[in-house]
C-alpha cells in the first residue's frame, strides 16, 4: 500500500453538537458530498475511482440522525444513537480501499452501525454480509439499506465474534470496532487469499489498524494507522 499520513483519526468518538439544525436542500447535499469526495478522501491519497464513485454516490446524510445531517460530510464521526457513532469518511474509504475489492467478491463486515459502511462496499461487491450486536441499530440499518434499495446487503443481528460461518467463506472482512485481538472465527471464514482489515486494541487507548491476507491457512498481517474506535462487543456464550 501507498504511504500513510502520520495522523491519528478519532474514528468513533462521539461529538457534542448542536440538538438543532436546519434541513439543507438534496442538491446542496450533492454539492457537500462531492466536495467531501475532494477535500477530505482524494486529498488524503485514496485513489481507488472506484472507491471515490462509491463515496459520491451514497448519501451519508441518510445513515444519521435527521438532527445531524448538516454534518453528514464533515470530517468527523457522528452519533447515530446507542452511544455508537458514524466513522469519519476518510476513514470509511480508507478502510474500503483497502480491501481490494473486485465486482464478484463476498465481503463480511463486523460492526453494521448506521449501515453507511455496508452501502458503500455494496457500490463495489455483488453480495454483502453485516451483524450488528446491538438490535435497535441493525433493524435500522436493515430499513435504510433497504428503502435504498441494496437488496443484496444482508444485515444479521448477532455476536460478530462468531461471524457468519453460515455464508462462508468471505473474499474480504471488514471490521468497524476494536478486538483486542482478531477473532478467530473471521479468520477461519475468509477464503484463502482473502483480504482484511480491522483496529486492533483496547478500548480508551489508541489502537492500530490492521491490514490482513491470508496465506496458506495463516493470516499475515501489516499495521497501517493508528485509530480510535468502539471496542467490540461480545455476546453470550
């Protein structure tokens, strides 16, 4: 991969803002996201056009409370409620654009959120695959994903510790929280030569993003930022 900026990205925390705004016009939210696409991903070196046309194209201001959506293409997480939060876009495309995405791949993610994430990697991939731990978040998601008509994103709401061993092997997993280390289970489920990329640390301290193949069995992995995101929750045994 290109060279990283040596910056720490603050991922997941969440922002004190305004309780009010005020709604803005469909075609000013165009103007924002293509200003976003420029400003803040292709300025930070994600090259991928493919990736760049995703990020054009899904409407972030969707994915978050009606009360935030003048922030939708700020450069910032968002809260989306359940104290979680809407990660960053540079971080989302960055995130993307390092999976290596073809058209026929099937990608896991881990940590459906606002389902932003999911919509953007659906742009790229024939089928998608997300679990979202906490219920009220993944019902939501499953709405907006599907009054926008990804039909071929399905959303599961369970423990992504143990991922989805029902619909693997995956091409790619991305992870949106922090283990503290890789669960072996999404190991287990990315197809040889796989790719995947997940933050990696404890919760309250500066983690690293990690970039993973898998070869022969094993994964081999490169740290490529240091970040800051929700830890991982794990469900009942």
């Amino acid at each position: 991969m290109k060279r990283i900026p040596r910056v720490l990205f603050f991922c997941m925390s969440v922002l004190a803002l305004p309780q009010t705004i005020s709604a803005l016009e469909p075609n000013e939210y165009s103007r924002l996201r293509e200003d976003m696409v420029r400003q803040q991903i292709m300025a930070r070196g994600v090259e991928d056009p493919k990736v760049l046309e995703a990020m054009r194209k899904v409407p972030r201001h969707l994915f978050v409370p009606e009360k935030y959506r003048a922030f939708s293409y700020k450069d910032h997480p968002l809260p989306i409620g359940q104290g979680q939060t809407i990660s960053q876009p540079y971080v989302v495309a960055f995130m993307t654009e390092a999976l290596d995405l073809k058209p026929y791949d099937k990608v896991l993610e881990i940590g459906t959120g606002s389902g932003y994430q999911a919509a953007v990697l659906a742009e790229l991939v024939e089928e998608v695959y997300t679990i979202e731990i906490i219920e009220e978040l993944g019902k939501r998601a499953r709405q907006t994903l599907g009054m926008l008509g990804y039909r071929h994103v399905h959303v599961k709401i369970g423990d992504g510790y143990k991922g989805w061993p029902e619909k693997a092997p995956f091409d790619a997993v991305i992870v949106t929280c922090a283990p503290e280390q890789i669960p072996k289970a999404l190991i287990e489920q990315l197809n040889d030569g796989g790719r995947m990329i997940v933050p990696v640390g404890r919760e309250g301290a500066i983690q690293r993003l990690v970039r993973a193949v898998k070869k022969k069995g094993k994964l081999e992995t490169k740290e490529v930022m240091p970040v800051r995101f929700v830890p991982m929750v794990k469900g009942p045994d």
